[in-house]
C-alpha cells in the first residue's frame, strides 16, 4: 500500500507540473512565483515573510525580493504586526485581488480548450478530483 500511495503522490506532482506548463507566455506579466503568492495570501489572509517563506519552501531573501516586487506594482501591501511590532505582515490590496481573479480568469481560458474534448463522465472526474485535492490541500499538515 505504501508503494502505490507513494506513486499515486509522483503521479500527481507531475502531472500537476505538467498542466502548470499550459500556462500562457504571452501577456501574463507575473511569474508563477508571483502569483502564487497572490494566491496564498488570498487563501491565508494577512502573512509575516517568514510564513511565507517557510511555505513557498524558499529563502526568505527570496520572498522579500517578490513582496518588493509586488509591492511597487501595488498588488500588496505591508503592515505592522500587532502582535509584534518588528515583522510586517504582508496582504492583498483591492489591485491584488483583482490582478488575481484576472490571472485566474487568463488561466481558466488557457486550459479551456483542453477541457472541450472530455466527455460528461471525465469532467464529472475532474471536478470530484479537484474536489479532493482542495480538502487534501485545506487540511494541509505537514511542515510548511
């Protein structure tokens, strides 16, 4: 059992990858990065860098340098933190939200075509794997 769950794990860490790669190269202005923090920020609410880091996996030099980013174009933004007044806590702005429900939009448009071709009985699939994944992803334990 654990073999076939660990190859279930490899199968969808891939084939995830793969889909990702479906992303448009034209006018889509953010990285991957970029937009996962959006995303993340969208899911989790107000954030301190170090969070942040430590669930991108990345250093968290390398966060800073994307909230700098994401900052100067006014997609988030930086507040004291209450509880500690040394960290920022980083969030979305009104532009942020609305910069990712046109990401968002850019990428459901992008996969569309691959979608049209499914018969009813594989959509219905999808959307109850999609389903899963979002509670695998809500109850999210591990570190990170």
């Amino acid at each position: 059992m654990d073999n076939d769950l660990r190859q279930l794990g490899e199968e969808l860490v891939t084939t995830a990858a793969r889909i990702v790669r479906w992303m448009p190269t034209d006018g889509f202005t953010l990285s991957l990065a970029a937009t996962r923090l959006l995303a993340r920020l969208l899911d989790n609410g107000p954030t301190r860098i170090s969070d942040l880091a430590t669930q991108e996996r990345c250093s968290q030099p390398t966060i800073t340098n994307h909230v700098k980013r994401l900052e100067t174009a006014g997609l988030v933004a930086r507040a004291t933190d209450p509880h500690d007044l040394r960290a920022w806590m980083i969030d979305l702005t009104p532009a942020g939200h609305q910069r990712l429900a046109e990401l968002r939009s850019t990428l459901g448009n992008n996969v569309q075509p691959y979608l049209i071709g499914l018969s009813k009985r594989d959509l219905k699939a999808l959307r109850e794997g999609i389903e899963v994944m979002q509670r695998l992803i809500a109850v999210d334990k591990l570190p990170g």
